[in-house]
C-alpha cells in the first residue's frame, strides 16, 4: 500500500505544480487589493482549469504518457520562471494565533480525513459514477494514446475538465491520484468561498466558520471524494461570482469569463450558472449606473473569454457524436442528430433523470420548501446526510440584516436563480453545493448579526445551532471515510472490500494477467470495464448506446466475433441482475477457459491456418 500511495502523492504534487505555473498569470489581473491567500487559490484553481484545457486539445491528437509529462514540464518550467514575480503577490504571511482554533480544526480533519481516504483503491460497479465513467474514460484514454468519448458509455461525452486532471494524475500518479485530488479540490471550494464570504462583510473568523461549516457538510464532501466533480465545479462558480463582484476593467471581466468558462467545461449545467452569475453581475453594474457602451464591451469580453475556454468539449461532441450536448437534452430533434444512441434509448434516459431527480416535487408549493426539505428530508435529494441546520436557523438573518447591501442582494438573487434552475432540471443535492456555500455565507452573517445583539441567550441559539450543525455533519462525513481509511492501513480490509465490491473480480483478474487476451467481447451492459486494462468491444452500452456498426445487440456482436469481424480474443460473459448467461453451452467456435461464480470466459476459436 505504501508504493501505491507515494506515487499518488508525488504525481498530486507534480499536477499541482503544473497548475500553478499554468495560472501563475492570474494573480498580476487580480485587482490589487485582495488578500494574498486569495490570489494563491485563485493562482491554483485556475491553473487546474488552465492546464486541464491544454491537457484536452493536445489530447485530441495525442494523448500519450510522454505527452502529458511534457505538458506538465511545460507547466512546471512556468511555475519556476515565474515563481519570483508571482512570489510576493500570492505566498501569505500565515499566523497562526489570528485563527479561530475550532473552525481550523474542522477543516483539517475534514481534509486530512478525505486525502487520506482519498489514497484507497476505487471499487464499485456501475451504479458508482466513478467506476462507470470519471475514471473509465481517463484510462480508456491513456491505453487509446487519444482522447474520445468512449462509446459505450455516453457520459464520457461530458465535459471533462475534471476527467482530464485525472487523466494526468493517472498516467503520472497511478490508480490512487485520481482519488487522492479530492481533497484539494475541496480545500480550494472553502477557499473562494472564504473570500466570497470576506468580501460580504464577514469578518476573519467569520469567513474561517464559513470554511468550517462548508467542510462539515455531507452533501458537500459527497461531491468531492470518490472523483465526483461537483466541489471543484462549484469553486469555479464561486471563483466567478467573487471576481464578477469586484470586476471592472477588461482584464477582470476575461477573468470572469474564463471561471464561467471553466465551469462550462466541468458540467453541463455550467451553461445555466454561468448565465445566472453574468446577468446578475450585469443588474450589479447597472445598479452602479455603468454606461450601456462601456457595460457591452465588458459583456462581450466574458462571454468571448467563456466560449474560448468552455467550447471545446462542445465542438468535438457535434463533431463527433452529432450533438454538442450528449447525451441530448429534450427538444434535441430540433438542432441536432446523436449518433450511438437511439431515440427509445435517449427516451429511457430521460425518464430516468426525471425519476431521479424529481425531489418532493416540482409545483409551487414545493419550491417553497425547499430550504426545510434540503435540511431535513435530504435523502429524497440524495443528500448523502445533508447540509445541517445553521443555514436554516441563520440564514434568514444574515439575509434580512443585509438586506441594504446592493452585492449582497445580487448574490441572494443569484443563489435564488441557481436553485431555481437546479429545482427544474434535476435535483439532486451535491448539484447545488455553490448555492450551499452561499447559504453558509449567510448563516454566518446572520451569526455575527445574533452577537452583536448583545443577547445572551441569543448568542447561545445561534452559536448552538452552528455547532450542532458542525459536529453532526463531521460524524456523517466520518463514517465513509473511516472505511476508506481503513482501507488504506489494513491490508485485509482492502482486499475484502475489493471482493465485495468489485463485480466480476475473478474474470478481470484472468483477463488482465493472461497473455493471449487481446481484446474481449463484453456481452452484458452493465459490466464495468473499467477494471480491464486489455482493449474491449461493449456492442450494447450502459445507457443503451450501440457501438458496433451492423449489430444491433449482443448476440449479433458476438456472431461477427465468431466470424472474426471484430478482431476480439475473448469473450466475457456474466449472470447478471439485468440478464441471465448469454452464451449458449456448445457453441461452436468457444471454448471454456475460465469460469466463476455468475461469470465465464471463453477463447475464440481460429480456424487452421488464421492468426491469433
């Protein structure tokens, strides 16, 4: 275990560098009185998204791993060149004294928790997103030498500036890399969020118990371990909103934009929040009494900065795939044709969504109550234990007290516009973490408003409801990473959580260490290739995508393979809560070489005389 995790340290620091050097220029159009903190995570979140960006244009013609080591050196020849003048704009002087200790001690154990579970071998089967597709199109792309939406899995079509960082952490840092990032992404959303929180009004231990309360949140560290995507999607919101609070020349409103594009180039809902942030930074400007002339020379350096950073995964879709979006949304027959998905399958993924993101409704009423919902019924929201109590209990008076404030109200009309998009699209809890951050920011508002009441047993309330909030969320978010701790230091325990959760071990085990393996015919749609490391053939994907021309199902696939149109060796075949064994006993051309529990695997036969 020890190599394994050396290694991810080490390609973490190496990708980290990278970023840094990549985003070093950013500090030097940051305006000039923010913090030097600040600039050190605006620095290294942009510079994530920077070298992501390259990492993926460069991938569509290559993608090998001296590729990347390249990229990388270039990005580390950056970060030395340009170490001296960034220097003494971005390294804080730190002083430990002026920290509140418990909103610190939080926030350390909530990310030394996530690093180092974060070091534990991915497992799951596909109903684990990480395993379904985070990190299956990384590694299909580093065997390929190029990256591709791989086929049978749509969601590999999804921006990838995440998946890329993996890509990289994976060809550099192993297997562990990709999980071990969690935590700075996370670290980086209670950064901005801090400075967000600052630029509000709250004060230095204000914005360290927004960090806190943050970090505490279960529906938040859902979406940054395990490589989901959501944490660092919602830094680079948040990132947008604190540069579009404060924006005035160009320069600042390119940043804007990039932040929104690098958000764009995260999710596909990056569309709606960018478009929520621009406009209410807009209404800001207008409030100010900006001229429309110099306002439109502003809009259109955003939006140019966005479209730059944010287009690419879009073009190579429509290029690609047929759709810039893809899997298509509803209306799609309209403005594009998806190739690999028919229309019944695009219908049943629809439904699905639909299903899964229904919530406790969708009418009027039910948007209303939505804040006790979120904080009380989060499991209709997958909320993985929730956001806790103090933004309900405080946030109404942070809100209410501030009320005066011009920005503080754009930013409340901007958490009310993203909840209303999530609310009518799909609601689902770690999709509104940048709504959250705001609502913690609130909450501590409405926190110091309470003590400064001079109210005893009001500062008790609030300091209560902040507290319990806190502890509870930190039991919640300890009981996955204890399991992945102790996944980590007890050898036992990994390999029985590997048997556990690992569908179809004993077949990936045979295939991956046997040297006659080429390539394998994979028949059922809900086996997981990401535990492959030989190439593969899934004819029917897990979203119902057909990916062999000329078959239509498995059993097609598998005749072409037995005429050897599809140039595979092996054939895996399964029992499978979806469908029973598909390969009839005798058939010729097979043979038995391998078989488990709900599992076989067989050889192609070659006629005398054909290459294996």
């Amino acid at each position: 275990m020890f190599f394994p995790a050396l290694k991810a340290v080490f390609g973490l620091a190496v990708v980290t560098t990278a970023a840094f050097g990549a985003g070093a220029w950013i500090a030097l159009w940051l305006p000039a009185e923010w913090k030097k903190w600040e600039r050190l995570a605006f620095v290294v979140l942009g510079g994530f998204g920077l070298l992501s960006t390259a990492l993926f244009l460069v991938g569509q013609v290559s993608f090998t791993r001296p590729v990347i080591l390249v990229v990388l050196g270039c990005g580390i020849v950056l970060a030395v060149a340009l170490f001296r003048k960034v220097f003494p704009l971005v390294v804080p002087k730190f002083s430990i004294r002026a920290v509140p200790k418990l909103p610190l001690l939080v926030v350390i154990l909530v990310l030394t928790g996530m690093a180092v579970g974060g070091l534990a071998e991915i497992t799951g089967d596909w109903n684990y997103d990480e395993v379904a597709y985070h990190l299956l199109g990384p590694k299909v792309w580093l065997r390929a030498g190029v990256i591709r939406p791989v086929l049978d899995n749509c969601h590999t079509a999804f921006p990838q500036i995440a998946e890329t960082l993996f890509a990289a952490l994976l060809g550099v840092g192993g297997d562990r890399a990709p999980g071990f990032f969690g935590f700075v992404g996370l670290g980086l959303l209670l950064a901005v969020s801090a400075s967000l929180a600052k630029r509000c009004g709250a004060s230095d231990s204000g914005a360290w118990w927004v960090a806190a309360i943050i970090a505490s949140m279960p529906a938040v560290c859902a979406g940054a371990r395990h490589c989901f995507v959501d944490a660092l999607f919602a830094a680079f919101v948040i990132a947008a909103v604190r540069i579009g609070l404060d924006a005035t020349s160009l320069r600042e409103w390119g940043l804007l934009g990039i932040f929104g594009g690098f958000a764009i180039g995260t999710k596909y809902t990056g569309l709606l929040a960018f478009a929520v942030v621009l406009s209410c930074v807009v209404i800001l400007n207008f409030l100010r009494s900006e001229s429309l002339a110099k306002l439109s020379a502003r809009i259109a350096t955003a939006l140019g900065a966005a479209c730059i950073v944010g287009s690419a995964y879009y073009l190579r879709n429509m290029v690609l795939l047929g759709c810039p979006i893809y899997p298509p949304p509803p209306g799609y027959e309209l403005l594009c044709k998806p190739k690999y998905l028919s229309a019944e399958a695009i219908s049943q993924f629809h439904a699905y969504i639909r299903h899964r993101g229904f919530g406790l409704g969708r009418g009027f009423a039910a948007f209303l109550k939505i804040p006790f919902n979120l904080t009380y019924h989060t499991s209709n929201f997958h909320g993985a234990g929730g956001i806790g109590i103090s933004l309900l209990a405080l946030g109404p008076i942070g809100i209410w007290t501030s009320r005066r404030n011009p920005m503080v109200k754009i930013i409340l009309l901007m958490a009310v516009l993203l909840t209303i998009a999530w609310y009518l699209t799909q609601q689902e809890s770690r999709f509104l973490i940048h709504v959250y951050s705001i609502g913690a920011i609130f909450a501590v508002l409405g926190w110091e408003t309470a003590q400064s009441w001079g109210k005893r047993y009001l500062t008790f309330l609030a300091a209560a409801a902040v507290l319990i909030s806190v502890g509870y969320g930190v039991l919640m978010i300890a009981r996955p990473d204890g399991k992945d701790i102790r996944a980590v230091f007890s050898a036992s325990y990994a390999a029985a959580k590997r048997r556990a959760e690992t569908p179809y071990l004993e077949s990936f085990a045979f295939l991956n260490r046997e040297s006659s393996v080429r390539r394998v015919l994979i028949l059922d749609r809900s086996v997981t290739p990401y535990y492959l490391d030989k190439e593969y053939v899934k004819p029917v994907g897990q979203w119902g995508e057909q990916t062999v021309s000329g078959a239509s199902d498995s059993a097609e696939a598998l005749n072409m393979a037995l005429a050897h149109r599809l140039e595979v060796s092996h054939v895996l075949d399964v029992n499978s809560e979806i469908s029973k064994f598909q390969v009839k006993p005798g058939t010729a051309g097979l043979t038995l070489v391998f078989e488990a529990a709900d599992q076989r695997v067989y050889a192609i036969s070659f006629a005398q005389g054909e290459k294996r």
